[in-house]
C-alpha cells in the first residue's frame, strides 16, 4: 500500500515569529513518533514533515535518523520555506530525507519579502540549487497563487522548469482563519492554465496517478514539470483519501472541514494502538463526498493552514462511492494493500463493519432509525455491554452489602475530615456509574446527524467525560487522589427518548474506590451534552446519575438491583 504521512514537527510560524498553540497542547516528539510507527505498521510507506516550519527545530535531523529505522518506511520528505535548507540539507540527506517541498510564492525578492515579513530569498534559491545539487528530482516548488499578487509571476515560474528538474505546482488560494480569504483573489486553473498555453500551446497533459491531488503538464523539451492543485475550483474530494491531524493532536478528515476528534487525548489517556485505530477508521467513515464549496467554506470557522499537523495520503485507494451512506459509518472504502497489512487497518479500512464494539458508529436499527455509539474502549468486555439492546437492564446484586450506619467524612463533633486511607490493603478497585441525558427531539436529531455548530457532541462529551475522572480529586473537596489505570466512557442515543445514555467506568488498584472518578465522569459528560446543545433547546434535563457498580473494597462489592 502506497500511504503519505506528513508529521507537523514544527508550529512556529516565521510570517507572525512566535508559536500560536502552548506548547503543553502540541504533540511531544515521543507523541509524533509513536503516531508514525502505529501509521507505518499498519501499512504507511511515505513520512513527510511539515510546520509551521519544520527546519527551525532543533532536533529535526534526529527526528528522521529515527524515522529512517522504521520497518516498512521507503520515502521521508520535507516541506519548508527554504531559508534553512542549504544548510541543514547535507544532514538531512545523510539522515534518510528522500524528498523535498519548498513554498515559494514569487520571484521577486522585494515581493518576498513583503509576503513573508522577512529577507531571505535568495536563501530560498541557494535551497533549490542545493536540492538538485544533491540528487533531488523532482523538487517540488508549491505557489499559492493570489490576485493582484503574483498571478503576473506564472509565465516566470514555469519557465523554471526549462532547466531545472522542478515540478512547479500552483495552488489555487484556499480559505483558511486568517487569510482574509476574498474569491475576487482566487485564481482558478483554467484560467493559469489558459495563460501558461498562451506562452506555450504545447503543453502536454501528463496521466493522472491514482488519487493525486494535482493535475500534472509537462512543457516539451523542458526538464520539469508544473501542476496544479484544483481545491476550490475543481475539488477532488471523490478520490480524496486523506487524514490530517493538527499540531495539537486533532484529527481531521478534510481540510476544509472543521469537525475534529482529539488523538493527542486519546493518546495521553493511554489509549491502545487498537483503541488509536478504530478512532481513525470511524473519523475516515465520516468523511463526506465532497466539501461544503468555496462560498461556504470562506464562511466555515476553520484553522490557518499552519495548524496542520499530520496528513495521511492513501494513494491506491478507490474513489468515494456516492452510494455509500453518510449514515453507514464504518463502511469505510476498502484499501487495495500492495504488502502485508493488518487485520485491525484492513478492518478499519475495507467496507466491513467492525465486528466488536466501535468506538463511534451508526447502524440502521429495525425500525428505520439511526443510532450512533461512542466508547473510549475498544475491547468488548463486560463493561462494553452498554451498547448492545436492553443492556441497561438493572444489574441483579451480589456479594455482601455492607454499608455504614455513620458518615465516614466528619469527625465526632461533625466538621468535614478526610478518611484516612493510609493503612488500607491495596485492591484493584473497579466502579461503573451511569447517567440520561434527554435532549428532546429537534436537538436529538442534530446530535444524531453531528449538525451541531459546536461539533460533535458525543465525541466532546466522551473526551470531557475521562478528563474529568482524572480530576475527581480536584472537584470534590474530600475525595483522595486515584491514580486510575483506565476510563472508558461510553454513549448511546436513544431514539424512543431522544435521549442519550452514558455510562462511565473506572479502574485502578489503591486502598480507596473509584465510585466517585465514575460519578464524575458521567454527570460531567452529560453537562458537557447540555452545553453543546444548549443553543438549540433550554428543555433539556439530565438524569439518573447513579452508582452502577463497585467492586474491590473492604466493604463487598455493591451491583444496583
């Protein structure tokens, strides 16, 4: 299988000179790594980086020296503004780097430096040169192309080409947060491209690969070639087959969408590969069959492209078959893989449904209804009984109950104290709670399509919801610090209440429960449903916060009857 990774290594950006996301939310390098092996184990052959800009970081160069020695990994390529690139070039190539992108918006050194708020040009082109110097080819030269900018620079660009192996690509101008995106500034193809022919009428197309994002031409007798990149004009979102993931752990399944599922939190959360790869594969079952269009998008709340992080190419994947509902989540379309390839990805990847508990998908119930699910856990075990029918059916009890007659936190003259757990056996301690959420019909259809504005509720409300077990400690005054070794939330929508239903369970091994991370983390998460709907409808109540069960202390184990 031919796939392209690209790894935003980088987010400062040289145009503003300071970082525009806290460090503490961006991935860490071990982060970015561990995303790149679990992609190239499960099939990814192509790693390139990206920023902001990549070749500012200090340890770029060991960062592919690492990736270099994953198994399976044939290409790492770069894309940067250029200005560092001559020199950090030799190293890099010594390292593994295989191929180059520079972004260059003009030839014009005056005008370089008024776009990018800096000198440099001819740093940019001592870049080029050295690119090619090295055994390079081709090196790849992206244009923004922008009205009244450089749209007079096209004849200039491509004649580059004549004697140089570079393939020139312009890109159409795309909206994104901060631009000021106007369509009176887009230039679309055909227009450059009925400027290029005026200068040469022979111009040749060239074939089409498979799922290519570029339209490619070759002028005869030139070394190079141009292309161009459609977004805006021409979408090609039918054979669009990628992933990105922002600098901070969000993956996005198109670049001009703004719905995201947070990776960065799964990740810390300590999520397992299977975990991390059914996330992926229900993101890329969202996917719709073509973007909102130019006008739309213009109007779309959406990052600046320097927010980018990660972008997953699968080249040799089949078009998006417009018969496939928007509802059918996880039927994803199937990846013809050239090697060996995994049995979770190809899961993911081919148009079966994922046979165990996903962690967010829709199925066509009986009644012609939708219903959507979402789980932190991807294993199906007892505690992933709560998406099957008529698993909230009240647990039968078991084992003593014991409880106490006096309240354990107040002393003997009835001032608030905290238990002293300090000489309690350590158990491993398991507590599941639940809580409802009725929405009322108008905001349950929303949730159920993922139409809010805010975004997609159930997945804020399962993230919110293991945030705040982790913090239990920190809400309720008197609870003690619980190092927990796992959280997993799980929703499921109700069509006959239009209510969604939420359980929360919580593990880890200590002398004090976990009753109260579980507690938390359902009613946060069913606050965290309110307040993503809250704009469509006041008449929401939550309810049936309760203690499931709870297993591991002194006192027996407690199964709500």
């Amino acid at each position: 299988m031919a796939a392209l990774l690209t790894l935003e290594v980088s987010t400062a950006c040289p145009r503003r000179g300071s970082l525009l996301t806290p460090k503490v939310n961006l991935l860490t390098t071990e982060e970015i790594l561990t995303l790149a092996r679990l992609f190239v184990k499960e099939g990814i052959d192509k790693i390139r980086l990206t920023g902001g800009e990549p070749l500012i970081r200090p340890d770029v160069v060991d960062i592919v020296a690492q990736l270099q020695r994953l198994e399976g990994l044939r290409t790492i390529g770069v894309t940067t503004n250029g200005i560092n690139l001559a020199r950090l070039l030799p190293q890099l190539q010594k390292a593994g780097l295989s191929a180059i992108n520079i972004s260059l918006d003009t030839l014009v050194p005056a005008k370089f430096e008024f776009i990018v708020r800096r000198k440099g040009f001819h740093k940019v082109m001592e870049g080029i040169h050295k690119a090619i110097e090295l055994g390079y080819n081709p090196v790849k030269v992206n244009c923004v192309v922008m009205r009244g900018l450089n749209e007079d620079e096209l004849l200039d660009f491509a004649a580059l080409t004549k004697g140089l192996p570079l393939d020139v690509r312009f890109i159409e101008y795309m909206p994104f947060d901060g631009n000021k995106w106007n369509f009176k500034k887009m230039v679309s193809y055909k227009e450059m491209l009925d400027t290029i022919r005026q200068q040469w009428p022979e111009l040749e197309k060239l074939p089409e690969e498979e799922s290519s994002t570029a339209k490619a031409f070759k002028i005869p007798g030139f070394q190079g070639q141009i292309s161009f990149i459609t977004s805006m004009s021409e979408h090609f979102c039918g054979t669009c087959n990628r992933l990105r993931i922002t600098a901070d752990g969000n993956l996005k399944v198109c670049l001009f969408g703004n719905s995201e599922v947070s990776l960065r939190d799964h990740l810390r959360a300590g999520a397992s590969e299977q975990e991390l790869l059914r996330i992926i594969g229900a993101a890329v079952g969202r996917k719709k069959r073509q973007h909102a269009g130019m006008f739309s998008i213009s109007q779309m709340k959406n990052r600046p492209m320097i927010l980018i992080e990660l972008f997953l190419m699968f080249h040799n994947s089949p078009p998006a078959n417009p018969s496939i509902s928007s509802w059918d989540l996880l039927n994803v379309q199937g990846l013809r893989p050239k090697m060996s390839f995994s049995s979770q990805m190809v899961t993911l990847w081919k148009g079966y449904r994922v046979p165990q508990t996903p962690p967010l998908a829709q199925q066509r119930l009986g009644s012609g209804c939708f219903q959507r699910h979402y789980t932190s856990h991807a294993d199906t075990d007892a505690n992933s009984k709560c998406l099957s029918p008529g698993s909230w059916a009240p647990a039968a009890p078991s084992g003593p109950q014991l409880t106490s007659e006096q309240l354990t936190h107040v002393d003997s003259e009835g001032r608030a104290a905290m238990v002293d757990v300090g000489r309690k056996p350590d158990t491993e301690r398991v507590a599941v709670a639940s809580a409802v959420v009725l929405l009322g019909p108008v905001a349950f259809k929303l949730v159920q399509q993922n139409q809010l504005k805010k975004g997609d509720a159930l997945v804020v409300a399962q993230l919110a919801g293991i945030q705040a077990a982790k913090v239990t400690s920190q809400l309720i005054p008197l609870c003690h610090h619980v190092a927990l070794s796992h959280v997993q939330v799980q929703l499921e929508l109700d069509s006959t209440r239009h209510a969604v239903r939420i359980q929360a369970s919580c593990r880890a091994r200590g002398p004090t429960g976990v009753e109260m991370e579980a507690l938390t983390s359902a009613a946060v998460a069913s606050l965290t449903l309110y307040d993503m709907c809250k704009a469509v409808s006041r008449d929401i109540v939550l309810e049936e916060i309760k203690l499931i069960s709870k297993t591991g202390g002194q006192r027996g184990d407690f199964h709500r009857a």
